[in-house]
C-alpha cells in the first residue's frame, strides 16, 4: 500500500465531518469573549481551518474578514460553498498554502485562529513563528491536546509519546510567557467538545468502504484513537489558548531585593495620600499575605522602575486567593502602556504559580480589559460596601469550583 493511498483514504474518511478535531461552537464563543476587544471589522486568520465551522462563526458573529487557511482544496471548496450559502462569501476568502510557510506581511492580523491544528507545527514552533503576523494588541487563539494529569497511565502515554509530545496547560502556559505572551485566558474543554468530532467520525468509519486501499488502515487508526479516548479520557483533553504579545516597550519583572525604595517613590507618586506605599510595606512584613515573586515592576526605557503592581495572599471562605492591589504608575508614565504591562505580567505569574483567583477592587472601567468580572456573579464579596461593579474576580484556573462568600483580607489592608 502507498502512503498516497493511506492519505486518500485518511481524507476520504474526514470528508463531511462538522469538524476535524474536538470542539464545539460554545467553545469558540468562549475563546472570542477571551480575546478582548477587537476593531470593529477585525482581520482575521484562521490556519489549519478544515471545512470551517470556526471561520464560519467569526465571520458572522464577530463581523470578521477571515482569511481560512488549509492544504487540503476539498475543505477550502466546502467552506467557500457554505460561506455563499450564508451570504458570508464576501466576508471570507480561502487560501490553499501550507501553514508552516505563511505568505503574508508582518502584523496583518488582529487575530490569528488554530482550532486543532496547532499540531501540525507544534506549539512552540507556532508560539515563534506567529507571533510576527499580529497586528500590535493582536492575539492569537490556539487549542491544542493536553495531559489532565501530572501522571498519565501507561496506554495514554504510550500513544503519545508515539505520535505528538503533550505538556499540561500550565506547561504550556509557561511555554507562552517564557516566548513573550500574555495569557489572556485558558479554556478546559467539556467531554462534548469530543463528542461533536468522535460520534460523526464513528459513523463514518463504520460505514467505510473498507476495500478501498488504505482505508482498513484509516478506520482502525480512526477506531484505536476513539478507543484510546473512551478508556483513559482522563489522562488527556483538549484546552483552549488565549494569548496576546507582550508590549515590547516595557520590559517586565518581579521585584527586586534592591527595588523597594523605587516601588515605595512609584507608589507615592501615582496617589494622592502614602497610604498605598505604607500598605505594600506592610505586606512585605507579614509572611502570611506575601506572596514571593508577584511583587512585579515595569522598567521605563532607561531601566528606571515605572509601574508597579502587587498581589498578595487573601481568602474567600476560608480558601485562599489572592488580592491585586495596589497597582501604581509613575506619573510621567502614565497612559502610555506601563500599568497594562505590568498588570498582565503580574497575572502571568500568578497563573504560572498556581493560583486560582485574584481579586481586585478598582475601576471598572480599567479592569475589565484583563478578564475581571463583577465578584457578585461568583457569590463573592467584600466585607465592607463598595458598589458591585467595582469589586472584580478573575479565575485564572477554572478546573475547580470558584469559592463563594466573604472576602477576608489581610490585616495591612485596615478592612
């Protein structure tokens, strides 16, 4: 058998499905509410795009011009044919090349799409070679498989140690922060989101003309992975990636052992009373609330400290999470990007350290840019009045319930 036949048949075998990897439209609605803001008609790409049920939904609900990427012209013809259909083919052109050498100019996109196809480059390779390809404040959304546990079964393992390397999504976290990302946000995917790609893709294995060369081979290829799935599902899943370049103006990072006097004339200078420099202060003494390596700063250009911001250690109902505050800019570098830097760097580490909640009390106007959402919608409050949409959460981990209840802050906060 020719690997040409092996191929054909492999496409054979997709061809009509929904979609070609897990996933769902709830999932991508998840994953563009996590992206931010957009331009009003938002530049598109999505790669690795198969029939495009992603293109599809940006198009429609985001007013996007999508440009759909995919080797494979059957997929393209489908979408074109679908996009018409729904009077969305001015909205969307199709491009046959091949993802791994990308024909368009530095910061074409605001947003750049890879639903289950990030495999094919490999997450690391995608995270650089990307990156150029947004427009400044862009994003790049990716989903890509993911071990579930910190120790996989052997099958599971074995499986994919054979055919793709996996990372948790925190290694894979890591991984985008470490190449000069933002998270802006992860999404677990449901057990459904499979379902939608392994219930069509059954069907059609168990209708397949198995004579055909090569498609024995691509339905027990079909059957072994559906299989591997059913039994030992929990070791391994699908999660969603929402990332966004660092601002290149403004290198970031924790705070120094020589930083403090800088922190404390940052603090000073951006509010009107010191109370704000007195409270971290205080913090740094109390080693219950101190939370090492979330004390963060933002360098000016000459290396001088222009923005800072702290998170501490809080609890809700008794578990902990973790508070944001105070979050202070020079005044010479204020509304220029600093704060923004800093805050999105001091969220990464948090992330990255393994915290599930952050708090903030602030303006609601400013935080809702980072993925805060009123704490009422969480059942969480403050334990003194404050108006609702100023008292923010944000979950950066949401495999586990959300507490619910009255915040309990530390003594160096006076509430």
């Amino acid at each position: 058998m020719s690997d040409n036949a092996l191929h054909d048949s492999f496409f054979a075998l997709h061809h009509g499905l929904p979609r070609q990897g897990p996933g769902s439209d709830a999932t991508t609605r998840r994953l563009l509410a996590l992206s931010g803001r957009l331009p009003e008609r938002p530049r598109v790409l999505d790669l690795g795009c198969g029939p495009g049920r992603s293109a599809l939904l940006l198009a429609a609900e985001a007013g996007a011009e999508v440009t759909a990427v995919d080797t494979h012209e059957p997929f393209l013809a489908e979408l074109r044919e679908t996009a018409a259909a729904r009077g969305l083919d001015g909205a969307i052109r199709t491009l046959n090349a091949d993802m791994r050498a990308l024909p368009f100019p530095d910061g074409s996109f605001d947003l750049v799409w890879a639903e289950s196809s990030v495999f094919v480059l490999g997450f690391d390779r995608a995270l650089a070679e990307w990156r150029r390809l947004l427009a400044p404040g862009g994003t790049l959304v990716l989903t890509e498989c993911v071990w579930t546990t910190e120790e996989p079964g052997p099958a599971a393992r074995a499986f994919w140690e054979e055919h793709y390397t996996l990372r948790t999504v925190a290694g894979n976290a890591a991984a985008a922060v470490a190449a000069g990302y933002h998270v802006l946000g992860t999404v677990p995917q449901p057990e459904s989101d499979w379902d939608e790609y392994y219930v069509p893709l059954s069907a059609h294995a168990d209708a397949a003309d198995t004579t055909v060369p090569g498609m024995a081979e691509a339905v027990a290829g079909a059957r072994a992975e559906i299989a591997l799935r059913r039994e030992h599902g929990s070791d391994y899943g699908y999660a969603g990636f929402v990332l966004r370049a660092a601002d290149p103006r403004w290198k970031t990072r924790p705070e120094g052992d020589g930083d403090a006097a800088a922190v404390r004339a940052v603090n000073t200078g951006a509010f009107p009373t010191p109370e704000e420099a007195g409270l971290v202060d205080a913090l740094r003494t109390d080693t219950g609330a101190w939370l090492p390596g979330l004390s963060y700063v933002a360098e000016a250009p000459d290396g001088t400290v222009a923005a800072h911001a702290l998170i501490s250690r809080c609890h809700v109902n008794g578990v902990p999470a973790a508070a944001l505050a105070p979050v202070a800019v020079a005044p010479e570098h204020q509304n220029a990007g600093a704060g923004q830097a800093v805050v999105r760097a001091v969220l990464d580490a948090a992330r990255l350290r393994g915290e599930r909640l952050v708090l903030v009390l602030g303006h609601p106007g400013y935080y809702p840019r980072f993925g805060f959402v009123r704490a009422s919608e969480y059942g969480i409050k403050p334990g003194f009045e404050v108006p609702d949409e100023a008292m923010m959460a944000l979950v950066l981990d949401g495999s586990e319930p959300v507490p619910s209840g009255t915040i309990a802050y530390p003594a160096a906060f006076g509430v």
